[in-house]
C-alpha cells in the first residue's frame, strides 16, 4: 500500500485525501488548524495537528517515508514553499505542490517540487472549454499543451472509417479508445477500419490546439 501525505487539509486537501483513502491509499493528513483535523480524521489513515513548517516536527512524524507527498496549503505561500523545500530535502522523490500564482508556482518548481497545481485555474480552463464545446468532455488535464479528451457523439465524423478520417495526418490526433454501444463498451486502440458511429464517445489524445481544429471542423453551428 503506497503512503501519501497530504499537508494542508482545506478543501481541496480535505476531499483528494478522502477520494486517495477510498481508494485504499495510506494517507496521513496535517494541517495547523485543530477543527479541520477533527473533520477529517475519521475519513483517512491519520490526520494531525502540526507545523509542516518545522523540519523536525515532519521527522517525528515519519512523513520522510512516504511515498508522496501533497502540499495543498491554502493561503500561506510562505509556509507552501518552506514545507516543499523540507520535503525535498528529507529525500521525499514526489512532492505536488498547488501554488497560489505563477511566481509562487516558479518558487516551487525551483526548490524542487515535481508538478506544480493550479487548481482554480485548471478547473476554470476545462470549464470554458465544456461551455464553449458542449460535445466535448476533458478526460484528463492538460500537460504541457497535451491532453486526454472525449468527444461525444461526433456527428459529422460518423459512418467513415478511422482511416478515412485521418485524424493523425490531419489534426496530429490520435484515437486511443472507443466507447460504443448501449454498454458503452470499451475498445482500446480501434482498428483502421472501425467505422464511426453518431453515438461513440471517441477518446482522443491531441494538443489543445489541435483539439480546437477538429471541433471547429466537426461542431455543428
């Protein structure tokens, strides 16, 4: 079972800690604050009282044997940075730091975090996208332009085989799964030949620009 601290446990600590611990994680949550611990300390391993800002204190509490560690400090940009660094250099390989602004993100991709979360703003994206693309679902996050999404029901794509359609060549996407049929069967890696249906949910791995092209050519007005 992999061990996961969660340091900060607002919000977005609170409920990624429950969603990890349901997933039968081992997670041990901190936080300063005495009424955000007592909410959450029956819905994961452990939750405690303590400064993440002490060096020491994180020793004591076995957080250097974890292996990960979230720092989704809310408010306090100085206490985010002060804890990450600790975590790095207790030799901690994978630390995810949310960051409050792109200077404070920089900060902490600089002492050594590995992937920097901006939440809000992540969140906000997506959701721009789904209300200016009702057909299209983000799947995953996008990394470095790139990313996972859904389009559903593909209209003007339906009836042509995926070799026909091209979508590598024309748009640089690829089809990496199917979902069709009244039990939204899953077909990883489709054949060439698999003719598209109106009611397919398409998996397509692509930049976001590339993403706007297609939907552009293929969204009805």
């Amino acid at each position: 079972m992999r061990q996961i601290a969660i340091i900060g446990l607002g919000n977005f600590g609170y409920y990624l800690g429950r969603e990890l611990y349901s997933k039968g994680f081992d997670v041990i949550g901190l936080d300063v604050q005495q009424e955000v611990v007592q909410k959450v300390k029956n819905e994961i391993s452990e939750a405690v009282v303590a400064d993440s800002t002490d060096k020491d204190t994180l020793m004591a509490l076995g957080i250097g044997q974890v292996d990960l560690a979230v720092v989704a400090i809310g408010t306090n940009m100085l206490a985010s940075i002060i804890t990450t660094f600790h975590l790095k250099e207790m030799g901690i390989k994978r630390v995810i730091a949310k960051a409050l602004s792109e200077a404070h993100g920089q900060i902490l991709s600089r002492i050594g975090a590995n992937e920097i979360l901006f939440p809000e703003r992540d969140l906000a994206h997506s959701l721009a996208r789904r209300i200016q693309n009702p057909n299209m679902l983000e799947y995953l996050p996008s990394i470095q332009d790139y990313g996972i999404f859904e389009l559903i029901h593909p209209r003007k794509l339906s009836g042509k085989a995926l070799r026909e359609l091209d979508l590598t060549n024309q748009y640089g996407i690829q089809v990496i799964a199917i979902r069709s049929g009244a039990e939204k069967e899953l077909t990883f890696i489709p054949r060439a030949d698999y003719i598209v249906k109106e009611n397919d949910v398409m998996i397509l791995l692509g930049s976001n620009q590339a993403m706007d092209h297609l939907l552009k050519d293929t969204t009805d007005e």
